[in-house]
C-alpha cells in the first residue's frame, strides 16, 4: 500500500508540473494568424510612367510618375507587361 501511495504522489506530481508547462505556452488566435498570412502575402503593385533606370543585375527599376518616382523590385516569377505585349527587364531600358 505504501509503495502505491509513492508511485500515485509521483503521477499526481508529474500531472501538475505539466499542466503548467502547459498553460504557459503561447497560442495564436486567429486574428494573429490571419495578419501573419496578410504580411506574408504580396500584392502586386503598379505604375503608368517613363522607366528612368535599370539595374537588370539586382532586378530593380524605377518609373518616374506624375506624383513622382517609384522604385520596383522584381520578384524571380514577375511578369512585366507593356499593353498586351510581356516583356523582359533588359527590354525595359529602350
């Protein structure tokens, strides 16, 4: 009996120092995971201009609006179109 009442201490020990490891570690509710997805997904952006300089080595470029200049950075998958016709970075210069 006395060997029982030992191991039965020790489960009940083990059960309480857990559930407080337990009850300490985070959770993320749904309104966290919703704005960890938005951060990470992309939108695509946009600009009618003149481009006015081409790095083709870094992928960047920057058009010259009527509100200024905006630089652009390309992603490895970006399409760049000029009206109906799909263009490449180096294309972009001329």
């Amino acid at each position: 009996m006395r060997r029982f009442l030992t191991v039965l201490t020790a489960a009940v020990a083990v059960v309480a120092f857990s559930s407080m490891v337990f009850a300490q570690a985070p959770t993320q509710t749904k309104t966290e995971k919703k704005a960890e997805k938005a951060a990470t997904k992309a939108e695509p952006e946009s600009a009618t201009g003149k481009v006015a300089k081409v790095d083709e080595a870094a992928k960047t470029f920057t058009v010259t609006t009527k509100s200024g200049d905006k630089d652009f950075t390309l992603a490895a998958d970006a399409k760049i179109t000029a009206g109906t016709k799909t263009e490449k970075v180096a294309d972009l210069t001329g």
